[in-house]
C-alpha cells in the first residue's frame, strides 16, 4: 500500500475572467460564522444560549509578477464607477501531479476593492509582484 501525504500546496490553477496568467500567491480563502447570543429572562440558566450566525467571507489576495504590457488588474479596477462594478466568478484549483483538480474553491461575483503595485529596491534580486485584493459574496471549497 502506497503511502498517504498532503497534497502540495504549490501547484495550482485560478480562471479569474481575465487573460490567462499564473499567478504566485493566492490568500484570504476564509469563510467563518458570527455567533448569535441569547437568554430570555426565564431561562434557569445563568449563561446565554449560542447559534450559528451570518456567514463572512475575508478579501482574498492574487498576486502575480507584473508584466510589460499587461494591464488586466487595472482594467479590472477601472470597472468602478460609484456603486458598480464588473463582478468576475473565480475558480480556483488545487491540482495534483496530473493536473487535475483536487480541491476546488469557488468565489461568487468577486470585485476588485485595492490594486498594489510592485516595490522597488536598487539593490533587489527579485521580480516585480503586483497584487490584487477582491471582495466577493461567497466561497465555497470542494475537496473531491
């Protein structure tokens, strides 16, 4: 019998609407619950009850080197104008050596809210990291 790891977390694919690029960096695929408190004055307890709240979803952060010519982030962002947006639905997939998807995160009408642009250092031996940070309405993850 073959032995069990965890998958590589290195290997992955994003179809984000824009053109086809990979990307470095993916953060921020979090989802977590408020919790609701209660007790009414009857209660024999002296302690709240607790129950499952509104869900919340974090920003999540692409990055990806910054390449001449190509200006996919900004195009995006520039979709702003006061209260409306081009929103995008993301896929985002961890792949195996087959490259095939293994787990699958799906984010739901994404927008852009920052766009940060590389730094630059005279004395630097990397490349130039450009990222995006995107709300949406909703993550799901499937783990196939």
């Amino acid at each position: 019998m073959a032995a069990q790891y965890p998958i590589p977390k290195f290997h992955f694919r994003l179809e984000w609407g824009g053109a086809k690029i990979g990307f470095t960096e993916v953060t921020g695929l979090d989802i977590s619950n408020d919790v609701i408190e209660y007790r009414d004055g009857a209660t024999p307890e002296y302690s709240k009850i607790k129950m499952p709240g509104l869900r919340k979803f974090s920003n999540i952060t692409l990055k990806r080197g910054t390449f001449k010519g190509d200006n996919d982030f900004y195009k995006w962002f520039n979709t702003i104008q006061l209260n409306t947006v081009e929103r995008r639905d993301i896929t985002i997939s961890l792949l195996n050596e087959n490259h095939e998807p293994v787990v699958v995160w799906k984010v739901k009408n994404a927008f852009p809210v920052k766009v940060t642009s590389t730094d630059l250092k005279a004395d630097g031996n990397e490349v130039a990291i450009e990222s995006l940070e995107l709300a949406h309405e909703g993550l799901t993850i499937d783990n196939e």
